[in-house]
C-alpha cells in the first residue's frame, strides 16, 4: 500500500516537474523571440527606416505639428535626394554631439544656383513652381548662391516670416548629414497621405 502511495506520488512529481519544464522553455522560447524581434527592428530602424514626429510649424501647410512620418533611409544609398523631396536631416546648427532633426523640403541640388529676388524663389535663373506654400517668401532676399559637390539647398514650406529654420540662416547641407526621405504621414489616421 506505501510502495503505491509512493508510486502515486512520485508520478505526480514528475508530471508537475514536467508541467514546470515545459513552462520554463515557453518563457525561454518567448525571450528568444522576442530579442530576436528588438533586434531586427533596432536594425531595421537604423538602417531602413524610421518613425518620425513632425514638430514646429516650418512645413505648413504641408505637414502640421506632430503629425507622424514614416521615413525611407536606405533610398539614399542607392540615389540622391531630388528636388521638391521632402526630407529629414541632422539639424547642422546644433553641432556634431547633438541629435536634433529637421523635416524639410529640398530646393535646390549640387551645382544648382538658387537666390531670392523680390521674395521669388529662383533656381538656375528660373523661378521656382512651388504649389506646396501658401504666401510668397516674406523673409529677405538673398544673393545668388551655386552649390557645391553633394550640396543640397532646403527650405520649409511656411514662407511667413520666421517660421523656418533652414539653408536661409544655416546654409547648404551635405548629403551625408541627410538621414532619408519622408514617404508619407501615418498618423493621426484621418490624415494618412502620401507625400
């Protein structure tokens, strides 16, 4: 009668060690995946793409404050940023050490001169179709400038005085200092667009 007792209890033993085996290597087996996926996605967003905020008011009426973007930073390893692209950029007035970004819309391309006459935009000599903004540019003109070897010239969208920080107090950017191109809004979802 012991030695079935003992049986007994043995067997439950092994059945509750089994059931807390089996536990362990799920919570094991979850870890694993779930590292797997950190890591894959912290790849991904420093080498594919990543998620950004807009902030501030220089993109108006484009892009409103905190709407959220979606970015592709691999297409400049295969291309260069084209005029009209709207871009996200190491922010160049805040020094190396620092990570600030700014979201802006590319003007102007290496060995393209760019200057603004009587509050016109004018790139090679042409004045620039800008159906994006909604007022002329209200800030100073600003003699003809050619740009360099991967110089790119950048601009907000809100022309109202002040309102952007960008190639017009900070000057030309290099294409390095370009992190990739904004591809479309995500959210809120009432105002998912391509851009």
């Amino acid at each position: 009668m012991e030695n079935l007792e003992a049986e007994k209890r043995t067997a439950e033993e092994a059945e509750q060690q089994h059931i807390q085996n089996k536990w362990v290597r799920e919570l094991w087996d979850f870890c694993k995946t779930a590292g797997i996926a950190f890591i894959i996605m912290l790849l991904l967003n420093m080498f594919v793409f990543n998620l950004s905020m807009v902030k501030g008011e220089s993109m108006q009426p484009t892009l409103e404050e905190r709407e959220r973007l979606f970015v592709d930073k691999i297409v400049y390893y295969f291309a260069s940023p084209r005029s009209g692209e709207i871009v996200v950029l190491k922010d160049p007035s805040t020094g190396p050490d620092k990570k600030h970004y700014l979201v802006k819309r590319v003007v102007a391309t290496p060995g393209d001169t760019i200057e603004v006459r009587d509050h016109v935009l004018y790139v090679n000599g042409q004045a620039l179709n800008e159906p994006y903004t909604d007022v002329q540019i209200e800030d100073r003109d600003f003699a003809e400038i050619r740009l360099g070897d991967n110089e790119y010239f950048v601009m907000g969208d809100n022309r109202h005085y002040g309102r952007s920080k960008d190639s017009r107090s900070f000057g030309s950017v290099q294409k390095k200092d370009i992190v990739g191109r904004a591809e479309f809004v995500f959210w809120p979802i009432t105002k998912i667009r391509g851009l």
